[in-house]
C-alpha cells in the first residue's frame, strides 16, 4: 500500500491447514528470515544485584524484614529509563489509609551522595525523598517515650534517635513538639533546609522553607515509591524510574566525569531500599519519614553505574540532519558514539516528526536531512529515492494496572492475595483498540457534560458503553477470569494515552483497525454483542456521524473529535470549561508514552486554581505503586527503555502475540511489497502472508532510511552513506554497551542488510534508482538457505558487492532474455480479485523476499528537535 492509499476492508482468516502449507513453502524464501534468523534481542541483565539485609544495613537489631533480599536488574550503563526491583522475605502489606503509610511495605529511592560516617552507603540527606503527601522529609515527633530523670533535659523527645537530633528543634511544651527535617543538599552544593541554626547557634524551624518541594523536586518531578507492597508470601517487584542529571539536576546522575588518560564516564548514584514495619519509633503506625533513623538505619542500597550524559562527539564537529520517524531514534542514540569515530564522521541530529514532510524534502536534488520512513515516498511520477532498511521494530500498547480486587465475597483468595500488585498480560483485539482511540467509554469524556451521545444519561441511566475497558465485557471475554475480580476506576482506563501530530505510526495503528471485520463494523456504528457503540463523532458511517461526514480512516493521526464541553461554571466555587483535550491531554510522543506509563502518569485532569493568573486546572499528580492505571501507545524500544509491560494484540492468524525480537522478525518475514513502492515492506494484515504468520507481532514496522542520490553535496551524502552501513553492520549487534542495538529491536535479516548496503553505496556515489543500467543485471535474488552472517564481518564484502551491482540493481531495466527467473507476477490483490487463498501466495511472496530488500524499525525519542 502506499501512504495515502485507502485501504480495503478484509476479513482476517485463521490459520489452519492451509496455513502450515504457506509456512512451509514460503520456506523458499521469506520465511527463511525467521529460521535462519539472527538471535533475539535480549534485555542485558548481567548487571543484576542482589543485597540483603542481613548482610548490609546499619544495624540488623529490630529489622522489619530480617530475611529480606532485594535484586536490582540492571546497575551498569544506565541512562534515563525503568529498572526493576524484586525483592523476597518481606510480610503481607497493608494499604496506606489517609495519614498511615500502611504496613510492611518497601520505601525506593535514588541518592547521590555516600555518607561519610558509613563507607559503602548512601548518604540520606542526597536522597530524593518526600514529595508526596504522608512520606515526607520532616515531621513533628511527640514525646511518646517517658523521659530519662538521670539524662539532662534537652527539650527533645526521647523517641528521637541521637542520629537525628542535628536536624531537630527543641519542644516547647505538649502544643509545640519537637520538629525533625532532614535537608537535602543538592549534587551542586546547594542544601535546601527547614532546620537551621539562628544567630545564637540554636537549632531552629525556618516556616519559610519547604523542604519537601523545593527547586530540585516536588511531587511533578520525583521518581521516589513512597509504598511498595508485598504479596501474601512476601515477595513483590517495581518498576522504578532512574534519573540522570537531565530529569533531576539536583542528583546529577550521569555527569560527565573526565580523568586524564581515561575514558569519560558518568557520575554514579545510589539506588536504596528502605523497610518499613508495622510502626515507627515511640508509635504503633507508619507516620514519619523513611528519612528518620530509625527506618534509615534498616536500608539496603546498591550502586548505579551511569553512561555520560550529552553528546559524545567531538565538540565543533559538522552535523548532519536526519528527520522522520521516531522508532529509530533510540538504536541512532547508541550507534552516535560510533559514528563520531568513522570515517567520515559526524554527529546527527535528529528532528522527529511527520515522514512524509521529510520524504518530500529528500526527495529533491538540494541538500535536505537524510529521511527516516516506514512507508515509501507518494508521488506520480518515478520514485527518486533510494531506501536502506535501519531497523525493524514496533508500536506497542503499554500499561501499568494494579491490582485492587472488589470488596465483596465470593472472590478467590488466590486473587486477595495478589492485591496492590500489578498485571503481567494483558489481550487485546482491534475493535478494543479502535474503542480506545475513540472516545467511547463513560469516562473517556469530562464528566458533567451532556454524554447522551454515548447513551450515558445519569447514574441510574448508564447505557450500554462501558465505565472503562476493564469493565467492558468485550475485554473481560478474551483476558483472564482475574481481571472481573477487580474494582478499576482510573479514568486513564478509559482511553489510551496517544500523540499528537502525524506520524507513519498512527497509520500502521489504523491500518490494523480497519483490517478486522469486528472492528469496521463497531466504527461504522454497529453495537458489538453487549450494546456498546462508537462515539459518533468518530463514525466510518456519514449518517451516523454529527458532521455529516465519515470519519476517515487510516489516517495519520489520533484526533479528539468530539466537541463535548463541561461548561464553565460561576460563582465562589466556579470552575472553568473542560473538553476532551483538556480532559484526556496529548502525549509529546511515542516514548513519551512509555515514560509516563512508567510514572503511573495518567495526564488526569487536577483541581482548579483560582488563585493563578488567569485561573487555570491543575495536574493531577502520578499514581504510585499499587494504585496505578495508565494505558499508552509506545513503541517497543520505548516500551523496553522503561520497562512497560506490553499487551499482545490479536494477530491476522489468530493468535494474541506479544512484542518481542522474535515476533517482529516473524512479521518481516511475512511482510509484502507496497503497492507504490517495492523496495518498501510492510505488514498487511489483509495479506496472505499475514493471516498465515501465526507468531508475528501485528504492529511490527520497517524503517528506512531515504535519500535522492542526487543531491548536490557529496560530503553530505558520504556521512548519511558511512550512517547507513553502521547501522547494517556493527548497529545490527543487540546490546547495551554503547554503538549496538538496544532491546525494543530485531536484528535485521541478511537480505535486508544487502540491500541497505547498496543503498548506501548509491547514495554515496550519486546513482539514482531510476538511472538507465550500463551493464547486464545481476538478479538480486536471495540465496535459498541464507546464511546470517556477523553484523561486524558482513560489512566489508557486501559493500565491495554492492559497489560492483549497485548501478544495475537500483534502477529499471530493459526486457531482456537471459533465462533468469523473473520477479513475480502476482500484484496486490484487488476487490476484484477472487480469492485464491494463502497458497497461491507462497511461491510468489518467497520470490519477493529476495528482490525486495526490507527497512526496519529501531526506537523512539522525542517528537521535537533532539540532539543525539
């Protein structure tokens, strides 16, 4: 298909016989990718820590978990992206209650500084800690023990720990208690501190000072978990969100450390654990901070290696644009250093945005950035690009759900058990996608506006639409029984967190919509088997539709349609207006989708602020562990950098199918040619090739990267051509270390590796794709059992190849005989086509996987101009 095609509607079939028939025979050729394909890319654990109590707090005497041992997946090379901790020998938790933090549950937070008392801990006044509201860097501490009459009277309780009285004040009396507030003192040098001493050396309580939001962090910013809950065995895990310097400059992680004669490295931190019981020190509740003594002295903590942060090319060195798609971003991240080191080496700058804008500029014969494009460029006349796959990669749906059962009886105790802790799975099909996208659950739209568009009149006169999609019965029918146990009210449930702008990625989201019959007919207005039905103003149908025109689909993007508005109200306690975008907000981007997931950020709409200037709502502030519920579109480098769980989507064969390496190199193997564009793959979910893969990832995506040869600035075109032949090469190695490709990637089969290789020789020499031959074509057929060569070592003997066939493998050729097998004939099918099933579709899609060359997807970064 090409960009702007319209596509058909086509009833997925399920894969059966003959389903395994095309699996077989498409062995000839593109199944090849995936049986010889490379290794899956593997999230890097080798840096894994475990601590345990026993072995490292400060003092083992009363510990809350004396049996406790806390892994960290990942302490090396990090930068800013999702960790997970796990831990064993906890207690059951308690939920926090008002101003009760709760029962035996896990503090975490991120510290730069060692203490100097205590080699080998961190430092608490270096933490970020106590933004969010009963966590807390100070507190109030009543005298709840009965004094010594042999020690001198100090004017502090005697519950306060010797620890903590340099940052206590003496009480006055029953009504003015002593007052504890651990400072923070910033990476910079800079303390931010509500105990101070006065002009006569007294330790005094400065109310002027907040210290728990401060300039370097309040409860907008902070990564902090202020409650992590165990399960009934004492076991439990976290995704927690580690900062560098750019997210929190207060801890500056990752600075650049330069030694002479070593390799830079970046500023380490501290990562800490701290346990909390059943009661505080002189109390029987969770009340006062983690901060104290007395819950500080029980810590675990492990060191946090990070890469430097910023640009690691040589300052004053020419850059070179790029611009495009935003799955790439990531594997360009890794593979910047690298690049700088080259031959014609560079730093890049990457502009992530619409494609097609940056397709139309490279498609010029001035200098423009190199384009970064899933699909190929539309145009009438012949295509003057040339396209070298980078990556192949994925959208995702992204979520982090919490587990909060019902109270009612009946339930499985399996299921009390797991309370607070999150879901790992979770299934989806194109019409719950399509419901997702737009607008169709109660709470997807401001409440307090009229909603009987979606047959919503009041509480005794819901309608058939679904709260939200845990309780949409359609979602409940295809997920675990678990899931109708719980009692999920986020409204961040009710839709999915998207972008705004256009993107080759919104497309592909559409595209897999509108290729499955359930969800074409929701769109077009019919209700689905339990009465829900479609927000009209996104109808397919025009005679359904308030504007009186179908709501297009594919389209590129995710609008808000619906006009819906809580109207403002007046008076002493008047509000201002709220519509949809106010009411569910835009994400930046893709990745910025995974990171909020991440933080448990819904983007909920908070309070009115009567007192700013205008008046204006709030930000709700993120859920923290155990309340979480977030749904966002991300990709899958993204997705993995912040360590989402992902939802398997209901693929063309059948099968709900999670992303990973080895599913999106099942789709790449399935993928077809455009119809614009051949040297371009996609995955049709409508093709024959699609409804037999049954392991393919569904929202699995090629980039390329495009460029007219033609352009006039050689040295330009040299430095995109040495980008390109990184990235089929040593970019192609999955990893962590800086230069290979993150997780989130497939490596990319040999074929297309070939072809990004000639691509790149093209470009350099300037030989466009349209240029006349001088000498008789080289079929370029792939090999029948293609061998996957090293990344490293592939490099060299497939540029001397593709330098000798460039000129007669790029362009049309006259019809020749030269008793060379020809392409195939079969072209997409069309409505008027019969149907001649997914046999008929082997042979030719084998041969196609040869001539064809396909692009990949790498990761996503940020939807604005972005420095790599």
């Amino acid at each position: 298909m090409s960009r702007h095609t319209t596509m058909k509607t086509s009833l997925w079939t399920r894969a059966g016989a003959g389903g395994i028939v095309v699996g077989l025979l498409v062995g000839v050729g593109v199944a090849a990718l995936t049986s010889l394909a490379p290794t899956p890319a593997v999230a890097d654990n080798s840096s894994a820590v475990t601590v345990t109590s026993a072995d490292y707090e400060l003092d083992p005497t009363g510990a809350p978990f004396p049996d406790l041992a806390v892994t960290v997946s990942k302490t090396t090379d990090l930068v800013s992206e999702g960790i997970l901790v796990s831990w064993t020998g906890g207690k059951k938790s308690v939920r926090p209650q008002g101003n009760v933090g709760g029962e035996n549950f896990l503090q975490i937070a991120q510290c730069w500084g060692e203490d100097p008392d205590h080699p080998g801990h961190p430092d608490r006044t270096t933490c970020q800690y106590g933004a969010f509201p009963n966590a807390g860097r100070d507190s109030n501490v009543e005298a709840n023990v009965e004094p010594d009459p042999e020690e001198p009277d100090t004017g502090l309780a005697p519950n306060i720990a010797k620890n903590d009285e340099q940052y206590t004040t003496a009480g006055r009396g029953f009504a003015n208690p002593p007052y504890t507030s651990i400072p923070f003192r910033a990476v910079s040098g800079e303390t931010v501190a509500s105990v101070v001493k006065n002009d006569k050396g007294v330790l005094v309580h400065d109310t002027e000072i907040d210290v728990n939001k401060n300039e370097f962090f309040t409860e907008y910013t902070s990564n902090e978990v202020k409650w992590a809950g165990s399960d009934d065995a004492g076991n439990g895990s976290v995704k927690f969100e580690v900062q560098t310097s750019m997210q929190s400059p207060g801890l500056g992680c990752g600075q650049p450390v330069i030694v002479a004669g070593k390799d830079t490295t970046g500023q380490s931190c501290w990562l800490v654990i701290i346990p909390r019981g059943t009661g505080d020190s002189g109390v029987t509740q969770i009340i006062r901070p983690g901060l104290f003594w007395d819950a500080w002295q029980h810590h675990v903590a492990v060191k946090l290696d990070f890469k430097p942060v910023g640009v690691r090319c040589e300052i004053g060195s020419a850059e070179s644009q790029l611009g495009g798609s935003e799955l790439i971003a990531g594997a360009i991240s890794s593979w910047q250093p690298n690049l700088c080191a080259g031959t014609t080496g560079s730093a890049f700058v990457l502009s992530t945005g619409n494609e097609a804008d940056v397709l139309a500029r490279a498609t010029g014969t001035v200098p423009s950035p190199l384009a970064l494009t899933s699909f190929p460029a539309s145009t009438a006349a012949a295509d003057p690009l040339q396209y070298a796959p980078v990556g192949i990669s994925g959208v995702t749906v992204s979520f982090a759900i919490d587990r909060r059962v019902r109270p009612v009886e009946g339930i499985d105790q399996a299921y009390k058990d797991r309370e607070t802790q999150s879901f790992t799975s979770l299934n989806l099909t194109p019409r719950l996608i399509a419901k997702l996208l737009t607008a169709s659950y109660v709470s997807a739209l401001p409440p307090g506006a009229d909603l009987t568009h979606i047959n919503y009149i009041d509480f005794e006169n819901q309608g058939d639409n679904a709260r939200n999609i845990t309780s949409d019965p359609d979602f409940l029918a295809i997920n675990d029984a678990e899931w109708a146990s719980q009692d999920l009210n986020s409204v961040s449930l009710a839709d999915s967190l998207a972008p705004s702008g256009r993107s080759d990625l919104a497309t592909q989201v559409w595209r897999y919509v509108m290729a499955d019959a359930d969800a074409v007919a929701f769109l077009d207005g019919t209700a689905d088997e339990w009465g829900m039905v479609v927000n009209p103003w996104y109808s397919t149908n025009a005679d359904i539709n308030p504007t009186g025109t179908a709501f297009a689909l594919p389209r590129d993007n995710f609008p808000k349609a619906d006009p819906v508005e809580k109207p403002a109200t007046t008076g002493t306690n008047g509000v201002g207006p709220v519509n949809l975008v106010t009411w569910r907000p835009y994400t930046s981007d893709f990745e910025n989708g995974a990171y909020l997931t991440l933080r448990g950020d819904g983007q909920q709409l908070g309070g009115w602020d009567s007192t700013s200037t205008p008046p204006k709502y709030l930000k709700t502030t993120r859920a923290l562990v155990g309340e979480q519920g977030v749904i966002g579109l991300s990709t899958a480098a993204s997705a993995a950098r912040y360590q989402n769980v992902t939802a398997s989507l209901l693929n063309p064969a059948g099968a709900y199918v999670a992303p990973d390496s080895g599913s999106m190199l099942a789709a790449a193997a399935a993928m077809t040619p455009t119809t614009q564009q051949p040297k371009v793959l996609e995955f049709e979910p409508a093709s024959a090739t699609a409804t037999a893969a049954l392991t393919a990832y569904p929202l699995t995506m090629p980039v390329y990267a495009a460029l007219n040869p033609l352009q006039t600035d050689a040295s330009q075109r040299a430095k995109f051509a040495n980008l390109i032949r990184y990235a089929a090469s040593k970019g192609q190695e999955p990893g962590t270390e800086l230069g290979q490709l993150p997780a989130g990637y497939a490596p990319m089969p040999q074929s297309w590796i070939d072809q990004a290789l000639v691509a790149a020789t093209a470009i350099e020499q300037g030989i466009s794709p349209n240029a006349k031959p001088t000498a008789k074509p080289t079929p370029a057929v792939a090999p029948a059992t293609p061998a996957r060569s090293t990344p490293a070592a592939s490099g060299t003997a497939a540029v001397a190849a593709a330098a000798a066939t460039v000129a007669t493998a790029t362009g049309p050729i006259d019809p020749t005989a030269t008793g060379t097998a020809a392409g195939t004939l079969l072209g997409p099918r069309t409505p008027e086509d019969p149907s001649m099933g997914p046999v008929a579709m082997a042979v030719p899609a084998g041969l196609l996987s040869g001539l064809v060359a396909a692009g990949a997807v790498p990761m996503i970064s940020r939807i604005r101009r972005k420095r790599l």
